[in-house]
C-alpha cells in the first residue's frame, strides 16, 4: 500500500445504467458534485477517468461499495459546460481495468486499477463464435428500428475479434448486468458465449414484438376489407332484387329528391350523386360531403311560390302605416308594384334606395314584401370582399358551402322572396376576387334566369325574386352594377316629420320594449320638439331613437325604485335632468355678422351639414395656407377663389399690392374630418374677400357653389341635402347657382316654403348678397315666422 503513489490512481465516475466498452465513443451527462470533482481532476492531470457502473442505480452518492469492479478507463475527447452547472463530456474506452482499490478523497473517488486481462488465442473455434455473433447481430439489425444500416457493415469489416465483441455488446440492447458480466469475463470464448446466448434470447423477443405488431395491422386491414366486401354484397343483393333492403336515408334523399320539383339538370345531378353515395362507406369523409350536397340540392326552392295579390289599396295603407312623408318614394314604389301586377313577372329595373342612415331604407324592403305578401330575406353586404360569399366555393374545398345568394333562397322558402341587398356601397375587392362583379350577374333580369352557384354547379332560376338594393351614396359603386339599377334617394327628415315619426313610431316602440305603459311617460310637442333639436342632429332618426330610448330607461327606474314615476309627463325642465346638457345649440355670434367667415353648406354621406369657412390676413410674403384636412379639389377651389379676388382686386376696394406684404390662412373648422369637392368655392371667395376688404358677411345666409378664374358659378350637386341642412340650422336665405333652379322641385314642400332661394351667376352677385356694405342692413325675416321673398326669388323657389 505503501508502495503506490497518489498519481497511480485514477478519478472515478460512476455511471448509472450504463457500461461503457472498450472502443465505444459514449456521450455523458456529468452531475453530481462528486463527479464534477473527479472530472475536473482527470482535466488537470492526463484527461482519463475509470468508468464503472453502479449496482444500483437509485443511490445518489455512491461509495465504494456501491461500484462493481471492472469497469473502463477512458479518455475524454470533449467537454461542454451547460450554464446550470452540469457537463456533458464524450469519452473513449482505452481498455478494461480491475479496481484494486477505490478510495475517496478530497470529496471524490479514486481508484487504482489494472488491466483485466483477456486470454484466449484465434482458433477455429473462436472463429465459429465470430461468425455466430456476426449472424445473429445481422438478424438483430434487421429486427431493430435502433441500429443504423451501415453500422453491420462497419462491424462486419472489424479484423479483431475482442474489438468486434465489444463493438456488438456496446450496441446491442442488452440488460446492464448481461453487458457488466460480458466486461468482467477474462476468456474471450466466454465472453461470445454470453454475448450469443444475450443475442439470441433477445432476436427471439424482438421476432414476438413483430408478429404482434404484423397481427395487429392484419386484423385491421382484415376489417377494413370485409367491411368493403359487405357493402359491395349489398350493391350486388340491390342490383339482383334480394336481400336486405334499401338504406332507409338513402331513401328519404330519393324521397326528397323526386318531391323537390327541380328542373331536369339539377334532377340529373342530384341522382348521380346519391348513386355514388350509395356506394360509399358511410362513415367516410366524401359520404359526409356528398350528403350534404344532395340536402342542399333538395332544401332550396325550386317551384314554391308566394300566393300573394298586389293590392294598391293595400300598399297605400301599408306604406303610410310603416313610414311617414316619403310621398314621392312611396309613389314609386307603388309604381313599380302596378307594373309587376299588370305585366305578370318581376322583370324591371332594380330600385336602389339611397340616403342618409337611419332614413327607413331597410324598412321601406320589408313593407314592399307586406305590400306583395311575400317572404322577405336580406344580407348585409358591408364588408363582403370574397366572390366566392355571392357565388359560394367550390365542393373541392374543406367546409365548402354554397353563396349567401343560395342560402338566402333556401331560408326564404320560396323563389319570388322580396330580396334585399343592404349596403351594398360597403363592398371591397382583393386577391380573392370582386364580389361586385358577382353581383352583376344576380341583379340582370336578363342574366339571372341561369345564375350558377359554384356550390350547387347547377342552373338556379333567380327571376322571379325581387331584389333591393340600399346605399349610403353611389360613389361606392362600380358603374357597371349602378347601371342596373334605379336610384332613388331618400333625403333627411324635417323636425315637423321627426315629430310626427317619433309620436307615430318610435316612442310607442320604446315605451313597450322598456315595459312602459302609454300613461307612465308622455311627451309632448314642445319638450318633444326640444329633443330633436337641442339633444339630436342627424338626417335619419336613429339618434332620435336612442334617446327616447333613454328617456324611457329613467322612467323605467323611477317606477322600480319608487313604484310609480316622479312625473308621466316630461317637461323641458326634465330632459335636462334626463338627458344631461343639451348638446346642440345655435351659437349667437353664428347670427352676427363677421369679417372673414362665410357659411358654406356640404354634402355627407349622414346628410347635409353646415359648412363655416374663415378667412384671415396677417403680415407675409403672399403665402396662402389652407388647413382643416381639405382634399386636392377643395385647396384648388381656394386657389382659385385667391386669384379671382387678387384680378378684382380694385373693385373690391382691397389694395392691389396686398399680395406682396400679406399672407392669407383659409380654415374649415372640425379639421378632423376629411373634407373634398369644388361647391365650397363661392364661400371661400367670399370669405377671402371680407377678410382683405374689412366688410361683414351676413351670418344668416349660407351658399354653395363652384367658382371659376372668370367668376362663374357652376352647378353643384346634393341642393335637396344641403336645403335640408340649412332648414336644420334655422338658415333661411341659400345663395345656389342658377343652373340649379330645377333642382328646387325636388325639396319638398315644408323646406321650401322656409328657404328662400337666390340663384346667382356670377361671383359678383354672391357678393352683394353675403357682403354688408356701409348703411346696408342684412336681409331680416318679418314677424310671424313667414318667409317673404321679392318676386323674381318667388319664381326662382317655384321653377
């Protein structure tokens, strides 16, 4: 003991299920600490280490009793050091050692170890055990996922029968304690015969595990196959008139389908397919598809007729019971459903209402289907943006269902349903395609007869349906699909019609959503009034409606609480404590005459809105500023009106060189909404004209119209809105371009008679009616609320 130096020993590592051969190349995972000392310390010295094996392999700090005595001394190739402290380390078998002794010092093993020598000399006999591992190391090769297949061709050309050994032993899968005994051998003839022996039991396991596997698949493609075999049995039996008889739901799609009505084509169709179903297993994903198919084919109408007379009697009364005013509207509509009960077919042009939300466009559908006693069906199609929505997606796709078109006709129930298309400004196209375009097809009389589903891939007869179109403005309408259709504009209601609406309609609709009766809140005239002017200002009446829906939750809170409301009737001293601080007001100073601001009257989709512009001077260089988000055409009407005013300079009486010291800023208030077109030229002249000339503008006259360099003014559009807007804001004289006295017929008569109208040519005219001159006093409406107009203003109000 003496005798043995401390560089004779060697770092231990155990190592937990695992034996590590000689010539073997073994990735290891280094852990406890005690390893890590002893790794660190082969490091130091020359790099090697005797590896061995626990017992067991669930001791954690194993000792020198826990080790078996032969192992392998290795050398150690790599090392990598994993952040959380451990490493890994590839290590190389050298040769076998014995342990003499193992010892533990300085927190770790050591060992001082021998070679474990191996006798045995190349006889035929350990040629014969050579070629017995060889062959059954073949046949486990063949029978493991686990072995490479050049790995036997690798081993196979190894000339040393212990390396060979060692080699098949390391990769084989044998038990810990059947390699450790292998290790331990001293004969190598011994050592083959526990490795064939190993071999051969385990060749033996791994022939079971493939004959349970190969019965498995076998009785699975077993029923596969009798399951087919039986349904082709059944063909057989059908096509022979023996046997069992017919799947009872393959009989109720043939019931269905001789029930269904449908043209020879679809017919054709629908009894190839349930054909091929009945050949189909029924579990199979292309039975599912194919069934549904056939369900649709034979859920949509295809003869079923509403029995519905058009009574234009009946029309009338429905049409003033849903709507109030509308007079031309309804005229038309009431047209258009003569011609349908005269003619005998739906075949005309399609209507398309266009207005303001909230204006009743999708109702006025639904009374035209009471007026035809017919189903009324509607989709939306804001937002559509896939052909493949009208005309449906082809059977080939996952979850392929027909177009809204289709499943809109299948919930009508019938194929001369009222149709309503709504919003169909809010379409978009992309990569997936135009819906619009699909759109074409549908709305064409004479297209629509064949109109093909990619779905359905059969002819549906769409020209006894009755569509409906509604827009909020036609600017979103590809002209192809506007030229189908007739516009009819809905415009903005007046107060008088906002009160007659919301005595009629809404008020009685939200007193019995809310659980009122009509005792327990009533509104009169004047606080009604005061709602829709100082708590509402929209074209339509939906805000309306939400706040008498509001209304109606207070009172309904008042009973709960207190049983009974506080008050049924609702004073204007109430809707304040209702309904918060009036939210709109007409600004005093709006009725003063200011310098540099103008008021212009504009176009919006919600209706006609007024329109301020200001104008202002300072110091400069001649710059022109132009803010409040205006489009490209609005800045070139300011530019415009710029260089009118700066050629008219003198008979403005405005300094000719102004344009040299002086900047000018032109702004339209709420900058946040984008703002385009050329109808605000003539109130940015005038504006520009105030500002550099010092005089007033009469804040009790508004105007529109496009200015050219030469001071034309041209016709402008949206005169029924904009008239609407300016009978809204209690503005009662409206500067309009002559071009557009004709235009005034379509105002109706309540707003006409508060206007008074002053068609003008050129921007001169404009002029001497906005400007307020020195010792000239505005235009004032005479007392009791008529509106007084010279004669030639007569005649324009009535052209």
């Amino acid at each position: 003991m003496n005798e043995r130096f401390e560089s004779d020993y060697l770092p231990v590592l155990p190592l937990k299920d695992m034996v590590v051969f000689p010539g073997a190349v073994a990735p290891l995972f280094v852990l406890p600490p005690a390893s890590l000392l002893a790794l660190d310390a082969a490091l130091g010295r020359d790099k090697r280490l005797f590896l061995t094996c626990q017992k067991d392999a669930s001791v954690e700090d194993a000792g020198p009793d826990d080790l078996y005595g032969v192992g392998t001394v290795a050398d150690i190739l790599q090392v990598l050091r994993a952040p959380d402290g451990s490493v890994k380390i590839l290590a190389e078998g050298t040769y076998p050692a014995r342990a003499i002794e193992v010892v533990q010092r300085d927190n770790y093993l050591h060992a001082f170890v021998v070679l474990n020598q191996v006798s045995g000399t190349e006889t035929k006999t350990l040629t014969a055990h050579v070629r017995t591992t060889l062959r059954l190391f073949e046949i486990f090769a063949e029978l493991s996922e686990r072995i490479p297949p050049d790995l036997y061709s690798t081993i196979r050309a190894t000339r040393d029968p212990v390396r060979l050994l060692y080699a098949v032993a390391h990769h084989s899968t044998l038990k810990v304690e059947e390699k450790q005994e292998i290790l331990e051998s001293n004969s190598i003839e011994e050592k083959f015969i526990l490795l064939n022996q190993y071999l051969e039991a385990e060749n033996q396991i791994l022939e079971l595990e493939n004959q349970i596997a190969g019965k498995v698949k076998d009785q699975i493609g077993k029923t596969q196959r009798e399951y087919y075999l039986n349904e082709q049995l059944k063909v057989i039996e059908r096509e022979l008139g023996v046997g069992s008889d017919e799947d009872p739901d393959l009989r109720e799609l043939a019931t269905a389908i001789e029930a269904s009505k449908m043209p020879d084509e679809a017919r054709e169709k629908a009894e190839k397919e349930l054909g091929r179903l009945s050949r189909m297993p029924a579990m199979s994903p292309e039975a599912v598809v194919t069934r549904t198919y056939i369900e649709w084919l034979t859920e949509v109408p295809w003869t079923a007729l509403s029995d519905g007379e058009i009574d234009l009697d009946s029309a009338r009364r429905i049409l003033d019971e849903d709507h109030y005013g509308l007079r031309k509207i309804k005229q038309r509509i009431v047209e258009h459903l003569a011609v349908i009960k005269l003619a005998g077919h739906g075949k005309g042009p399609i209507l398309c209402f266009v207005g303001p939300p909230g204006v009743g466009k999708t109702s006025l559908g639904r009374s035209i289907a009471r007026c035809m006693q017919r189903n009324f069906v509607r989709i939306s199609l804001g937002g559509v943006r896939d052909e493949a929505e009208i005309r449906g997606h082809r059977r080939t796709y996952v979850g392929a269902m027909p177009g809204k078109i289709i499943q809109s006709m299948k919930r009508a129930g019938t194929v001369n349903p009222v149709f309503l298309l709504d919003e169909i400004d809010k379409m978009s196209s992309d990569f997936r395609g135009d819906p619009a375009s699909a759109l074409l097809e549908v709305l064409d009389p004479e297209q629509n007869r064949t109109f093909n589903d990619h779905y359905l891939e059969v002819d549906y007869d769409l020209s006894k349906v009755m569509f409906l179109t509604t827009a909020n403005t036609t600017e979103g309408i590809p002209y192809p699909l506007l030229d189908r259709m007739e516009i009819i504009r809905l415009p903005g209601y007046t107060e008088d019609e906002k009160l007659q609406i919301a005595r009629r309609h809404l008020l009685p609709r939200q007193r019995a959503m809310h659980g009122l009766k009509p005792g327990q809140v009533r509104l009169d005239k004047v606080p009604l009034l005061r709602v829709i002017t100082a708590y509402t200002r929209e074209a339509g009446v939906r805000e309306l409606d939400r706040t008498l829906a509001t209304i109606c939750r207070k009172i309904a809170v008042e009973i709960v609480e207190y049983g009974s409301p506080a008050a049924a009737r609702v004073t204007p001293e109430k809707l304040r404590e209702h309904l918060g601080p009036e939210k709109y007001r007409d600004n005093p100073r709006e009725r003063t005459s200011e310098v540099g601001t103008a008021l212009g009257l504009a176009w919006t989709e919600a209706g006609g809105e007024l329109l301020p512009v200001e104008a202002t001077r300072m110091t400069g260089k001649g710059n022109l500023l132009l803010t409040g988000k205006l489009g490209e055409v609005m800045q070139e009407s300011g530019k415009t009106a710029l260089s009118w005013v700066r050629a008219h300079a003198g008979e403005l009486s405005i300094d000719p060189e102004f344009a040299a010291t002086t900047d000018i800023h032109i702004h339209v208030p709420e900058g946040a909404i984008p703002k385009d077109g050329p109808s605000a030229g003539i109130t940015m002249a005038t504006a520009l004209a105030s500002a550099l000339s010092g005089l007033p503008v009469r804040q009790d006259i508004a105007m529109t119209g496009e200015v050219t360099l030469r001071g034309r003014v041209l016709k402008i559009g949206g005169l029924k809105e904009k008239a609407m807007a300016a009978h809204r804001r209690r503005i009662h004289d409206i500067i309009i371009p002559r071009e557009n006295l004709d235009d005034i017929e379509e105002i109706s008569p309540e707003v006409r008679r508060s206007l008074r109208f002053h068609p003008v040519e050129r921007l001169d005219e404009v002029l001497a009616l906005a400007l307020i001159r020195p010792g000239r006093v505005g235009t004032r409406r005479p007392a009791g609320g008529k509106t007084a107009r010279p004669r030639s203003q007569a005649r324009a109000a009535q052209a």
